[in-house]
C-alpha cells in the first residue's frame, strides 16, 4: 500500500519512540482510545475488528472523518483510506523496531479533493501540524505505558 504519488498535498513524517514495537502498535491501533490520549480527536468509532475493510468514524481537528483500513500487518504497518468533506486521503503508518528496543514510526499521508485545490497552503500547514501532534501523542501515550 502507497499513498497518491498524483495527490495535491503529500507528506512523510516519522519519530523515534522509546518503548517496544509492541507497545506502540497497541496503543496506535486501539482506535476507540485515540479520543483519550490525542489532542485534536474528539471521537474515534473503529466499527468490528481491526482488518482491512473495517471502517472508522472520527472526528480530528473538527472535521468528521469516515475511513476504511486497507491494510494490515500487526507491529509492523496499518494503512487507511479516509473521506471527509471535499477531500480523500490516504494514511499510511510504518513501524519498524531499532537496535537499542526502540519502536521508529514514519507516517505517510497523501490529500486530493476540491477542497485540498481550493486551501492548498493551508491545508499543507494543518496537514503538518496535525501528523507532528499525532507522532508526538502517539510518543507521550507509549512511553508513559
């Protein structure tokens, strides 16, 4: 799984975490938590299993979100599809275990849609913002377990 190479805005983001792989993974992908522990998302609804083709609804930054995982590999990669209003993205997180036990996490993101044309440079802005805010959370949440 890849995000959009065509898209208008794409991203690649990643952080060191000092806590195992497994721990990450558990608290990345328990996605009814991420309300308790992320800053900007305020509801976080995982509808069935983790897998590929469940879906999810949540609400980041004030917008609601409706996504559907593709792709799964446990501790080592999750990957969505998501649709909110005048914009498709897609999200992919790569976990990866270093030699000192620490878990490296590099979060990929592609936008597109009228709405991502239309606010292009500030939409790159909170697109930052929100996945450096998220790999910070992601960092706080594991390394307090």
């Amino acid at each position: 799984m890849e995000i959009n190479s065509n898209a208008v805005l794409k991203t690649v983001k990643e952080i060191e975490i000092n806590a195992p792989i497994e721990t990450v993974w558990e608290v990345h992908t328990h996605i009814n938590e991420w309300k308790d522990w992320h800053p900007d998302i305020s509801h976080s609804d995982l509808k069935g299993k983790l897998k590929a083709g469940s879906v999810f609804e949540w609400k980041s930054g004030g917008y609601k979100l409706r996504s559907q995982i593709k792709k799964v590999e446990e501790n080592r990669m999750i990957g969505w599809h998501g649709t909110g209003f005048g914009a498709t993205a897609i999200h992919l997180w790569e976990f990866s275990s270093l030699s000192n036990g620490n878990t490296l996490v590099r979060t990929k993101e592609s936008m597109d849609g009228w709405l991502v044309k239309l606010l292009k440079g500030m939409m790159r802005k909170n697109l930052n913002d929100s996945l450096e805010t998220w790999l910070a959370a992601l960092k706080n949440q594991s390394e307090s377990r």
